[in-house]
C-alpha cells in the first residue's frame, strides 16, 4: 500500500510538472518564438538522472546481507522521532513500556522498507515517462508489476544467485533510456527499436549470467 501512494504521488506530480515546463511554451511567453526543438526540461533532468543512475548502477555492490539496516535513512527517521523499544510486542507499532510509549522494531522495519521503495520509485517513475506520458496508463501498468512481482518474490529470491551478471543489464538499460530521453527532441527512436535493444540486453545478461553459473 505503500508502494501505491509513493508511485500514485511520484507519477501525477511528474506529469503535472512536464506539462508546466516545455521548453517551447516556456519561450514563448517570455517572447522568443521560433525555437523548433520541442525539448522538456524535467524529461532532459529524468534522462540525465537515470544516466546517472546505470553508471552507479554499474558499480553497485552484489551483497546486502552484511548491510546493517539500522544505519538506513528510514531507520534513522523512526529513530530521531520516536524513542524505540529494543523488543517487539507482537503486530504493534507501538507499545508501553514502565509507563512510556515506545515505538517497536516493527514500526522500523517498515520505515526501511518504504523509504527503500522510494528509492526504486527515484529510478523507475523517471524512466516510464520514456513510454508515455499518460499518468493513468502510467500508474495502472506501475500497480500491475507491484503486484506481480510481490507474487514472484520468493521464487525469484531463491534464485537470484543465478543471475548474477543481471545487474549490468539494467544499468545499460537505465543508461539507454536516459539518453533515449535526453535525445528525443532531436533524434525518435522506434517504441519497437527501444524494446529489441531493452529485450536484447536483458537476454545477453541473463545467458552470461547463467554460463557463469554453470562455470561456478
């Protein structure tokens, strides 16, 4: 739930903000006519960030099982607010402990986990408006793969470890769909062109990733 109301603000916030900062109109009522490129300003800033986001993507570290949680952001937030207990009491959020009401771990479980979702909705709204600018179609697709991939989570979590070589692929993907945006006043590429080159990277990287595999 959520993952829905992040997204739901993300998207109709990004859409809102497109339509209010094309390069064309924003001339125009300053004065200057005859600019023939129709550039956006937040479409070029989304496809700078996601260059930015494949090339640290690239270089990102495989192994989060050592990574302490509670020096997260999330957890830290709960933290500076409220006073936690150091004990969970069932399902609560909250507790009472010698007469003060305390914040569980649970309540910072989920604080990491949404600020965590935030920071994949920082990655992945910016490189759907490559796709559309509808926020309808945008924000149903987005509810769509949330709830697939939650259904797919376990299976893919125990097999993670076979795609080992994935991690590049989406950061190449993330690369191409930034500059796919920041080109596209000058330059369309095809939707279909976007999807063999998308289609293809991932293929390469799932095959090398399971020849790796085999080798281990």
């Amino acid at each position: 739930m959520g993952a829905l109301v992040l997204r739901a603000i993300f998207i109709f916030s990004g859409a809102v903000l497109i339509e209010l900062t094309q390069l064309n109109a924003l001339l125009n009522l300053a004065g200057f006519e005859g600019f023939k490129y129709d550039i956006n300003l937040i479409m070029t800033a989304f496809g700078l960030f996601l260059v930015y986001a494949g090339i640290k993507s690239w270089s990102a570290g495989h192994d989060d099982d050592n990574e302490d949680y509670n020096d997260t952001r999330g957890a830290k937030l709960i933290r500076k607010i409220f006073n936690v207990s150091d004990e969970y009491d069932g399902d609560k959020f909250f507790t009472m402990k010698d007469g003060m009401k305390l914040a569980t771990p649970l309540l910072v479980v989920v604080a990491v986990i949404e600020f965590t979702d935030l920071l994949f909705a920082v990655d992945s709204i910016p490189a759907i408006f490559a796709i559309s600018s509808d926020p309808f179609i945008l924000y149903t697709s987005n509810i769509f793969a949330i709830l697939g991939l939650r259904a797919l989570f376990f299976l893919l979590d125990n097999f993670i470890h076979l795609f080992s070589k994935l991690q590049y692929g989406l950061a190449i993907i993330l690369a191409f769909i930034g500059i796919k945006m920041i080109v596209s006043p000058f330059y369309h590429l095809d939707s279909v062109y976007s999807l063999m080159v998308i289609g293809t990277v991932l293929m390469v990287s799932v095959i090398a990733s399971l020849m790796t595999a085999e080798v281990k």
